[in-house]
C-alpha cells in the first residue's frame, strides 16, 4: 500500500491515542470523572429527595438527625428552615431547593450548588479541552506536510511556465519518501528532459544555420567571379550546381529529421518488409561505391526477417549506417555486417575500421551535425545517425555505438518483429 496513506494512517492512530492517553492523565491527577457535572447534580437532586422524603414521613427532628448522621456522604451545605409563610410550599421547585408541608409548617430545604469556578470543576472540561488541542496540533501537522510540497509544485511549475527549466524541487523534499517526493522527482526529471530539448533545439538552429552558410558563402564567391571573369561561366556553373545539390540535400536531411522528430506522437504508416532482404539490397550498393577506396564489406546476410515497419524509414536508417561505415573506415580495411535474429527481435551490427570515436563521444554522435572529433571530414552534415536513431526508436527499437577491441566503430541496430506503437507518418523520399 502506499507509504502515504500509512503515513496518513500513523498520523491519525497516534492522535487518536495520545488524546486517549492524555484525557486518563488528566482524570487521574484532577481526580475528575467525565461528565462531573451532571453526576453532581444528580447527587445534589438525591439528597434533597432523601431528606424531604424523611421530613415528611418521620418530621423535622428525623430530618435533622438524617442530614447530621449523613454529613460524610452527603453534600456539604444541606439545610432545613421553616418558610415565614405557609404557602411558600406552592413555589414551583428549583434545582437546589426542595420545599414540603408538614402538619401545616411549610419546611424548606436548601442544597447550594458547588461554586462554579474552581480548579476542580475545571476538570470535567479538560477532556473536551485536551481533544481540541490534540485535533488542532495534528490537523496543523498534517495540512503542513501536505501543503509544503505542493508549494514547491507550485513554484516549480510557475518557473515552467517562465522558461526556467533549470529550476529543481526534489532537493527540497526534506529526506521525505513517499508518493509526494516520487512526483517532485518526476518534475525534475521533466524540467531536464525540457532543458535538454531546449538546448538542442538550440543547437540545432545555429548548427543548420552554420552548414547553409558555407555553400551560400560558395555560392556568392561564384556569382562573383562570374561578374569579374564571363568566361568561367562553364566552370563556375558547374560549381553552383554542385552547392545548389549540397544545399537541397542538407534540407532535406534536415526536414526529414524534423518531421521525425514533430511526428513521434502520430502513427506510422506500415507494411510487412523483409529487413534482411532490405539490407542485402543495401549492401549491394555499398559494396560498389567501396571499390573506389578499396574497401570489402559483407555483401549478403543470410535468413529471412519479415516485421511491420514504415519501409522507407527502417531503409534509411539501415542505409546511412552502412553508408557511413564505408565513409570512415580505413581504405584497404573491411567492414563486418553481422544479423542476429529471434522470434520478435532482429538485431545488426555493422563494424568498420576506422579511427572510432572517444569513449564519451559514444552518445554525442546521435546527436544532429554531430561527428567524432577525431573522425577525418568526408562530407556529409552529421545527421545520417541522427535519423537513424529517430527512425529505429519511433518503431520502438533502439541504436547504440560500442567501441570493438581491434578499433573502429561498432554500430548496433534493435528492431522488433512488430510495431506495440502502430503509428501512422507521412511518407519520404529516399535520395
């Protein structure tokens, strides 16, 4: 059951008692009863229906010797007296007074009530007194411990609300350890998670900012030394054309990482694919272009693979990987591609040899116009294992890179048989 409720539970249980517990405390060292009062008052009504029955059964001498012999048990203060006139016995009765005709003498017997303000009569309202007090203190206990945490809620979101995402609430808990401090956690986990979306949304604006100024930098030296020299029309056109296809391919990176990224709460559009198949065709590719520098690679993975995937999407995840492996790698050097298969799970690995990436980089290169820094430029913008990681997650898999004992840069793809989001994505164009 929840640590909160048995605190709830404590806090009221221990009231309870200590109230029990101080209410036979006090009895005992005021010596009152509860409910003193109306017992004293019963007493005081007995005796005086004692001592009139007597006086008018037995006459005033009986009565006299009755209160004197009962002084130790009865009430102290019980008189008799003759009325000056006889029909003083039609008074209507009173709580302290009792009045009775005998052989045509109207008797009157008075029993003072005790005085109302001592020290003793204060004991029979020290019970409802201590009561109050203990409900007072544990309400204050419990609306405090409730109420602070739910202020630190309070300021939490309202820094939200003003774009601090670096405001932190759980420290604040004070050694608390219950539902409320899980929920105080949870907030700071999300502040995080806003902080870092926030500084890579960032990041991401001065880094695409950076990439499109370098081909228009290119661009406008072109136009002009076009201006200074007509003749190098051929050749400078040629180079415009050449960042002018840097340019839409930089966009279109960066449009599909966006769309991937705006989309992950819409379901993807998906259709039974062989992944190994897929694979295989990509490969095929990769190990003609890796001809140029000489490097060998796994042209075919045996076995058969069939999940509900975006096709597109696992194709360009699966292609910039494989692509970038024959990127970086050393010339003359060979590039493993392994497949693992289960009954819902694939899992791919592919292994190059080149310079590999720092240990702390592992998870940075995920990251968009990210490379090792130790990695030699070999074009391209940085976004192809952003993509990838974007695309494997949004069907509920995952990537991750490792670094093998012989060097390089192992790259690892997780895909379930099936998609547990069936999420719908608009299409894209694989260039």
């Amino acid at each position: 059951m929840p640590r909160l409720f048995w605190k709830f539970f404590a806090i009221i249980w221990l009231t309870l008692t200590t109230t029990v517990g101080v209410i036979i405390l006090l009895v005992n060292l005021l010596q009152g009863v509860p409910f003193a009062r109306e017992l004293e008052q019963e007493r005081r009504s007995i005796a005086l229906n004692l001592t009139a029955n007597v006086l008018a059964r037995d006459g005033e001498e009986a009565a006299a010797y009755f209160v004197r012999s009962s002084e130790e048990t009865l009430p102290h203060g019980l008189t008799i007296s003759k009325a000056a006139k006889p029909d003083a016995c039609s008074d209507p009765k009173a709580a302290d007074t009792r009045s009775v005709l005998k052989e045509g003498i109207c008797y009157r017997i008075f029993l003072p009530a005790s005085p109302t303000f001592t020290f003793e009569n204060f004991g029979p309202f020290m019970p409802w007194l201590t009561i109050l007090i203990s409900s007072t203190i544990s309400a204050w206990a419990l609306a405090r411990y409730l109420i602070r945490p739910v202020v630190h809620l309070r300021d939490g979101l309202s820094a939200l609300a003003h774009g601090r995402f670096d405001f932190r609430i759980g420290d604040k808990m004070a050694g608390r350890k219950d539902e409320v401090t899980a929920l105080a956690h949870d907030f700071d986990s999300s502040a995080a998670r806003l902080q870092e979306l926030q500084d890579a949304q960032q990041r991401l604006f001065h880094d695409v900012s950076h990439e499109l100024r370098s081909p228009l930098s290119r661009l406008q030296a072109a136009v002009g030394v076009l201006r200074q020299s007509p003749a190098k029309l051929g050749a400078m056109l040629d180079r415009m054309d050449r960042e002018v296809e840097r340019l839409d391919v930089l966009v279109g990176e960066v449009l599909t990482l966006a769309r991937l990224t705006a989309g992950s709460g819409l379901p993807l559009k998906t259709q039974t694919v062989d992944i190994i198949e897929l694979l295989n065709e990509i490969l095929g590719d990769a190990a003609f272009e890796a001809q140029a520098r000489e490097v060998s690679i796994t042209t075919s993975v045996e076995g058969v693979f069939r999940a509900e995937v975006e096709g597109e999407l696992i194709y360009r995840a699966l292609e910039n990987v494989v692509r970038n492996a024959v990127k970086y790698t050393a010339e003359h050097s060979f590039i493993s591609v392994s497949c693992e298969t289960a009954a819902d799970r694939i899992k791919i690995c592919v292994t190059d040899q080149g310079p590999g990436v720092r240990r702390d980089e592992l998870e940075r290169i995920f990251q968009p116009f990210s490379r090792g820094k130790e990695a030699v430029p070999r074009g391209g913008f940085g976004l192809g294992l952003a993509i990838t990681r974007q695309a494997i997650e949004r069907h509920g898999g995952r990537v991750y890179a490792s670094l093998p004992e012989a060097g390089g840069l192992a790259i690892t793809l997780e895909l379930p048989r099936a998609d547990p989001f069936s999420r719908v994505l608009p299409n894209f164009t694989v260039s």
